[in-house]
C-alpha cells in the first residue's frame, strides 16, 4: 500500500511537469474565443510525446487511486 502512494507522489510531480511543458497555441486570448483563428497545427515531436505522456500518466495515475482505494 506505502508503495501505490509512492508512485502516485510521482506520478503526480510528472503529470505536473507534462502539464507545465505543453505550449499554449493561442495564449491567454484563446480563452476568451479570439485565438486561433480557424488554423489548425499538428502535433509534432516532442509536442506529441508531452500530449501522448500526459495522456498515459493520468490513465495511470486514476487506476492507481482507484488500486489505493481498493486495497
């Protein structure tokens, strides 16, 4: 059980970092819906593997806490 909360500790400090990492396209204007401007980017490159990471990691992180709460 100490070990499911150990990893969860660092499973959060990652997604944390993942999270921080991603860029903003649009900046803080894309909130308010004048961002963007219709044009569409692909993810490329380390941009993918932060997107497909964060992705893995927050999978992996619930199915922990769910463990955590089972156990």
């Amino acid at each position: 059980m100490e070990i499911i909360s150990i990893a969860q500790i660092i499973l959060s400090v990652l997604l944390i970092v993942f999270i921080l990492f991603q860029q903003k396209s649009g900046g803080g204007s894309a909130i308010f819906g004048s961002g963007g401007g219709g044009v569409s980017f692909k993810k490329r490159g380390p941009e993918k593997f932060l997107f497909y990471g964060t992705i893995v990691l927050s999978i992996i992180f619930f199915s922990l806490a769910i463990a955590n709460l089972i156990i």
